[in-house]
C-alpha cells in the first residue's frame, strides 16, 4: 500500500515509510492512497476470529508490501498477548439498546494501549531492518505518554523523550510514566501547560539542527500505524452485534479525532456502520464544525476528561481532505488558512460528506456525571468521565432503539479516581496488573518551560541515528 500527504507534496511512502516518519514533510498527515475494502462474504467469515487474527486480516491490506501476513500476525500475537482480557477489547451490555466496547485492558488502562503496543513493535521491526536508531519526542496530558512509554521501553533501537506540564497530570498517570526506570526512557517535567510541552515538541521537530543528527519520531496519532490499529475493534464489535447483516452505530469521546476516524476508516473497508457520534465536552470545536462548519479554535477550558481539551484536532485534516475529493493543494491552502487565522468554514462537499455518516454532541459537566451515575446505579457498570461523555451523547442520539449503539469505553475508571468518586460515591481500585505504582521509585528530569533547556537535555541524551 502507498501513503499520501493530506498536502500533495510530501512525497508517497510505503506502510514502512510512513510508520517511522510519522507527520509528512509538507505538513500533512500520510493516508492511503486508497481505501482497502471487503465484501459482505469476507467480513461475515471474520466472524469468531480470535483478535489477533481479526487484527492481521482487517490490517493486511494496509501493511501489504511492508510486512508478510504471517509476520503480521506474530505481532499482533506479541501485542495483544499483554492484554488482561482474553476478548482483548470485550463488549459489555449496558440495556437492550446499549454496549460499552471496553477499550481499557492493556498495561496503562487506556485505549492508547491497542495501537501503542504494535507500534512499539513495528518500531523495532522497521529499525531492525533499516539500521539506526529512533528518538521518540512527545507531549502529554497523560494517556499517550505512558502507553508510548510501556510500549518501547527495554526495545532495541528506540528511545523516548515525554514531556509532560509538571503537577498537571495525575498521580497515577505520572508514576505510570516516572516509575518505568529503562534505560531508553526519558521523563521530562516541565514548567509549563501542556501546549507549552506541545509547542517545543514542534519546534524540535521543525529544528534542522535537531533533525540533522537525531531521527526524530511521533507516536501521537499524527501516526497513520495507531489509526490503522484502531479500525479493527470496531469490526470486532460489530462482528459480535450482527455485522455485516445488521448495522452499527458507535459513539467516541473525542480529542484528536484519531479514534473516530478508524470508525470512518472501517466504514469505507465495508463495514455497515449506521452512524458515528463525535461527543466532545465543552472544548466543543468539533461539534461546531460538524453542525454549523465552524471550524474555529477558542482556548482550552481544563475539564474532569482532560484527553478530551483540545483546541485543534490534528486528524480531523484527514477527513477533510478524504471529503474534500483528495485534493492535496486545496487542502493546504485550507489548513494554511486555518493556520494563520485559528479559524476556517468547511465546504459544502466536507459539510455533506460528514453529514453522511457523522452526528456530534457537545456534552455537559452535570451530564457527564449523570451519565456516570446512570451507568453504576442501573446498569452496576464503574464508567470514566471521557467515556460518560461519550455515553451520555450515545443516550441523547436518537438513533432508533433497533440499532445497537456501542459507547467506546477509552479509559479505565481507576485512571479519574476522584472523578468517579465523585460522580458514584465509589472510589475505584486500581487493576492488580498494574503493580503498586505507589511503592516504586520514580525518575524524572524538571526542566524550566524553556526550548534551549529541553533541546539541550536531549541532545545530550539521545543517540544520533546513525
Ligand atoms: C486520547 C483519549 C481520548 C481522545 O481520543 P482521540 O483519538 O484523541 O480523539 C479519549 N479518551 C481517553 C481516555 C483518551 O486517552
């Protein structure tokens, strides 16, 4: 398979290519250059797969050329093998209508875990093959950071640097990130917000100094690999709740727009899928654009489901530009646009392609906290903030009573223990598997919210690619 730029004139990569550089050189992001689809006959005989295998055959289009089936699949074997449930991402009934795809079974409790664990992987693979070595960069509010973290540490070839904002993440999420003391592991604290960290993760990466010696990496889900990985559960729920004979409709806690646009992904491989809610909280950019075509950024305003504060949603490019008649020049010019006025109106095409497929909600704090308490007291289910977020937009949808309406449950309740708390009465225990991450030394760099001091500790660190 080939890899396009959103932008048209980052030159076309293979499925190798495209995992190790991560963002485009033009500034796009890498799509396929078409979309993989199957018939009605080949999804209904997926069926029963066990998930990795289900992984390896919804993938192996996407990898062709890159990646043999069978090394394909021992991957996917490797990647999923750390997970605690046997279903890996299982579905639990919440009433007739109603499922939560539980997406919080692997090592750092959250969905970031189903794509980072083969990422990781894939990482090693490519470098195996292509010599030299990887230096991972990136910023975190939480989630990413510490399922980037468990994925490479202890790998050959590859390195990671995670900044994150200093006293603004949880307890849990920082030991998950601090505790890990592997060599190739770097945590940075800095003086800062998370759009501070974020900022020089980009300044880094648009350094020719930086980029001279060191080959830098993204994990976050500019990625094309992480989407590639998150179209398969999708299949995996509808294949349980009657597909590719009866429809599906899911509904997404949305930050970035990586999750729901392998909906959208699955959908155009032929899956039958009714419709796909974007839920967002009051950082509402995305509700706007998919209601009104306002596509414009305010500031954050921090909130209980903090993967969910967004500004811009880097992935959202890649559905305007698939809506938009795959026209790489007129998508940079709009992104171009967007970029020099935080704000941008879709186009009547990218309004109506979305409208085809799409429905949105902005949620609110009292409802996220009845939805959690909905879910306990009626259906003895512990549920998250970001996935109430999703529920309550799944509860509030319309979608006649028919259509099974799968909530993606993205993180483990025990990640927002005061949230839940709150919301439930009940404070959640953290997960056996996870260790006790109160016990463990903790090893993490402060660093003032300064690019020169960050630039300077890595480059001290990290090992030239080559
Ligand atoms: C990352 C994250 C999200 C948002 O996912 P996107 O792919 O960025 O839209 C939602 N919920 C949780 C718990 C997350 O960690």
């Amino acid at each position: 398979m080939e890899y396009v730029s959103t932008r048209g004139s980052a030159p076309a990569l293979d499925f190798e290519g495209a995992t190790l550089a991560g963002l485009a050189s033009d500034g796009g992001l890498y799509v396929p250059r078409e979309w993989p689809a199957f018939t009605a006959a080949e999804i209904a005989a997926m069926r029963g797969l066990p998930y990795p295998e289900l992984a390896a055959r919804v993938m192996a289009p996407f990898v062709a050329g890159s990646l043999a089936d069978e090394r394909l699949l021992e991957l996917t074997r490797s990647a999923y093998g750390r997970f605690a449930h046997e279903a890996v991402t299982p579905l639990a009934q919440l009433d007739e209508q109603h499922w939560l795809l539980e997406l919080f079974h692997g090592p750092t409790l959250a969905f970031k875990d189903v794509a980072l664990q083969l990422l990781g992987l894939l990482f090693e693979e490519f470098l195996a093959r292509a010599g030299g070595n990887l230096t991972i960069v990136g910023a975190t509010s939480g989630d990413t950071g510490s399922a980037a973290i468990d994925a490479v540490a202890g790998r050959e070839g590859v390195e990671v640097f995670m900044l994150h904002p200093h006293g603004k993440v949880s307890d849990v999420q920082r030991r998950q990130m601090t505790t890990v003391l592997a060599p190739n592991v770097h945590n940075i604290a800095i003086d800062g917000s998370f759009d501070d960290a974020q900022a020089m993760v980009k300044r880094m990466f648009g350094d020719g100094e930086m980029t001279g010696r060191f080959r830098l990496s993204a994990v976050n889900s500019i990625n094309w690999a992480r989407l590639m990985a998150q179209v398969v559960y999708y299949f995996a729920a509808a294949l349980q709740l009657g597909a590719p004979e009866r429809k599906v409709a899911f509904s997404v806690p949305t930050g970035n727009f990586g999750d729901i646009f392998a909906g959208y992904v699955a959908s155009r491989m032929g899956l039958p899928v009714e419709r796909l809610i974007v839920a967002t909280n009051v950082n509402d950019i995305l509700h706007r654009a998919l209601s009104a075509g306002d596509y414009s950024a305010g500031t954050v305003t921090p909130t209980a489901a903090p993967s969910m504060d967004i500004q811009v949603s880097s992935n959202f490019e890649r559905l305007l530009f698939d809506l938009g008649g795959r026209d790489g020049p007129a998508m940079a010019e709009q992104m171009r646009g967007f970029e020099a006025s935080r704000a941008m109106r879709l186009t009547n095409a990218q309004r109506e392609g979305a409208a085809a497929l799409f429905a949105s909600a902005r949620v609110e704090p009292d409802e996220m906290t009845a939805a959690m308490r909905w879910a306990h007291e009626a259906c003895g289910q512990t549920i998250d903030p970001h996935t109430a977020i999703g529920l309550h937009a799944a509860r509030s949808s319309g979608i006649p009573a028919e259509v099974p309406l799968v909530t993606l449950a993205t993180a483990h309740p025990a990640k927002f223990r005061d949230a839940v708390e709150r919301a439930t009465g009940q404070r959640p225990q953290l997960p056996a598997r996870v260790g006790d991450l109160f016990a463990h030394e903790e090893r993490y760099a402060e660093l003032p919210g300064e690019y020169e001091a960050v630039r300077a500790f890595i480059s001290e660190r990290a090992t030239p690619s080559a």
